[in-house]
C-alpha cells in the first residue's frame, strides 16, 4: 500500500514523502519538510528533479569521510606513489574539518574557510603554509568533489563557482641540516641511519639508494657507481633519473668507515628486512620511526613527564631524504668544489639545476657576511665611544 505523501506533523510542519527507488525489493521513500504546504512541495520538486538528473538518493552514507575514503581507494593504483600521498594528506586535513558533515551540505564558503585557516596555519606543522601547498589543497579539494558529484553523490561541485586559492607563503629554498643535526645521524643507531649516512654524504636520490648494490660500493678505491634506480609505482628497477644520473660519486672517509662496519646480509646496500627493494610504505614507516627516535634522543621535553615520552610532540626540526641530498650539495660548496664537478657528483642533467643551488647559497653567505661586517663596525664604534669618554674624564 503507497504511503500517504502529505501529512501535517504535531509541530505544525507539512511533510511529504518522494520516492527515490527501490532497495532490497522494497519501495524508499524521503521525506521533505516546510512550514507551508508550497514550501514542501517546492522542496518536493527539487528532489524529484535531483532523481530525474541520476543523483543518487538512496545511498545511505553520504558524509564526507565516507566518500573521501572511497575517493582514495579509486586513485590508489592510478596515479604516483608521491602524489597519492599527497592526495592523502591534504584531503585528510579537510576529512578532520568536515568528517561526518553530509556532502550536500558543505558549501563554498565552508570550504574557503577551510583553506584559509590552513593558509593562517597548517595542519601538519603549525606554521604559514606555502603557496605550493595550498594549491595543492585546492587541487585536490576540487577533484574530490568533482568525484562526488560523477558518483551522483550530490547534484553539482560546490567549487563550480569561484574558489580563491590563498596566497601562502611563498616558497623556501630547502634548508640544509645543522651541523647538530649531522652529528645527530652520525651518532644514533636506527635501521634508517645506513640510508641517512649515504644520502647525507653522497647526496643520491632515494630511488638510487635503494637499487644500490654492494657490488656498486668500491671501498679500496672510496667511489660508489651510480648506474639504476628503483621505480616504486612499478616496482622494479629502472635506469636513472636523467643520462648524468649514471656517474661515479667520491665516498668521504668517514662513511668509508661507517659502511666498513655494516653486515652485508643482502646483495642490496640498504634492503628490506627480508633482503628485497624496500617499498615506498616501508620507507615511509621506517623514515618516520627514524624522526621519532631523534625527537625522543634530541628533543628538549622539559618538564615532560618522563613516562609518556611515546605520546611526546613532535620538537625537533624533522627532515626528509631529499634534505639529506640539498646538505650533501651544501657541503659541497662550502668546500669549495666547483659548480661544474658539483652537477656531476649531484647527476644534475642540467647545469643551471646546481647553479641555483649554488647561487642561492652564495646569497645567503653573502647576507651572513654582511652580518657579520654590521657586528665588526658596531664593536668598533663601541670601543671607540668608550675611548672618548675615557679622554674626556681626563
């Protein structure tokens, strides 16, 4: 028997039932409210036009986090390993703000709210956010919706109209580790640390470590051969990043002598527990385990409470591998080698790739510099007031 369509509530309110379609051989209906029988009729009308449109009604999970969950699932084998993690982090930012919130409900200005608060502030790192990112965000903030509203999950993108990207922060040059922070890899045990010290003083790219070989380490003569490189999205290897990716990089006697002390229980350099290419995921963990250890070792906790160290924030200035690989081209300039033997150490295929590195070290020497000449004059035309008043007492 068809359900009445229109009914009065206690409250005063006129409900009316649509049928949306039926599920599990039963008829669904969805009930609209209005204070008036032409408000719940128009609302009425608007549900019936979604349905004549394919919007799907009758899906019973319709939040965000639900949709966001299976927007991942659809990108994880189509795109890069490096952007799926993006896509991961910048959308979960927006799942911790939206979460249960129903799609239909979030509107542009919600939105826009969203991403100027992480502009102000980022989720992950407290601090401004950089332009780069916050297109990022705003990239996949479209997309995700662009996904939703392909599935019929809601009627159109709220983000059809005009969404203005926050300007950020502009972007920073990758700031080299301290010497602290070196002395930090050097001086603390972790299963990461065998990446950092080759990373550190050989700067090779992090696919290249992990098709290093021993047979490619030459610790009579000190060089390394630099010939492959592991692709993670397809799991296997490949030739280097560009045609000077292929060369021969100098090892430096203290990793000489760091590496002279590493079991060789795998034909790999730096493998998997189980003697095979580590995978992205496991870099991944293995990297963060590795930042965990250092905060919790270098961290200043005062007034911590010594038994929830586990539960500690985040302190020290964590870095990535490709940090390890700017310091290695960091501490090549500051030795002194020329841009040229720079390029070919680093693989760089284009020259102009290390002169930036190299110039925009050169500016920053040049401001330490100036600081420096700034202190000099202001002690002198201190010693030199002090002088004159010395005079002047006589």
């Amino acid at each position: 028997m068809p359900k009445k369509s229109n009914t009065r509530r206690s409250d005063g309110r006129i409900a009316v039932q649509v049928y949306i379609g039926m599920v599990d051989g039963k008829r669904k209906y969805k009930t609209v409210y209005g204070k008036t029988q032409k408000e719940a009729e128009q609302k009425a009308a608007e549900l019936r036009a979604q349905l004549h449109r394919g919007v799907d009604l009758i899906s019973t999970d319709r939040t965000f986090i639900f949709w966001a969950e299976r927007f991942l699932k659809t990108k994880k084998n189509s795109v890069s390993v490096g952007w799926y993690r993006c896509l991961e982090q910048r959308l979960g930012h927006f799942t911790d703000r939206f979460g249960d919130s129903e799609l239909s409900k979030i509107r542009l200005c919600d939105v826009q709210a969203a991403l100027d608060d992480f502009a102000a502030c980022n989720p992950y790192s407290g601090k401004p956010t950089s332009r780069k990112t916050m297109i990022e965000y705003a990239s996949v903030i479209k997309q995700f919706f662009k996904f939703c509203a392909a599935n019929r999950i809601i009627d159109r993108s709220p983000l059809e109209d005009l969404l203005t990207v926050p300007a950020g922060e502009p972007s920073k040059h990758r700031d080299a580790l301290t010497a602290e922070q070196r002395e930090w890899i050097i001086n603390t045990p972790h299963r990461a640390q065998t990446a950092a010290m080759i990373m550190l003083y050989t700067g090779l790219r992090r696919g290249e470590l992990t098709a290093l070989l021993w047979s490619d380490v030459d610790l009579t003569a000190k060089t390394i051969t630099v010939n492959k490189s592991y692709s993670y999205k397809a799991k296997s290897l490949k030739s280097t990043k560009t045609a000077a990716g292929t060369r021969f990089v100098p090892i430096p006697d203290v990793l000489a002598d760091y590496l002279r002390t590493l079991p060789k229980t795998s034909m790999l350099v730096f493998p998997n527990t189980d003697g095979s290419y580590l995978s992205d995921t496991s870099w991944q963990k293995l990297w963060d385990s590795y930042m965990r250890v250092l905060n919790r070792k270098y961290g200043n906790f005062i007034g911590a409470p010594a038994d929830k160290r586990k539960a500690l924030p985040m302190v020290i200035d964590t870095f990535t591998p490709h940090c390890l690989r700017h310091t290695y081209a960091t501490m090549l300039y500051d030795a002194g080698v020329d841009v040229l033997t720079a390029k070919e150490f680093l693989g760089h295929s284009d020259i102009k790739t290390t002169l930036s590195i190299y110039t925009h070290l050169s500016a920053e020497k040049s401001q330490s510099d100036i600081g420096k000449l700034n202190q000099y004059l202001q002690s002198t035309a201190k010693i030199k007031e002090e002088n004159a008043a010395k005079k002047s007492a006589f």
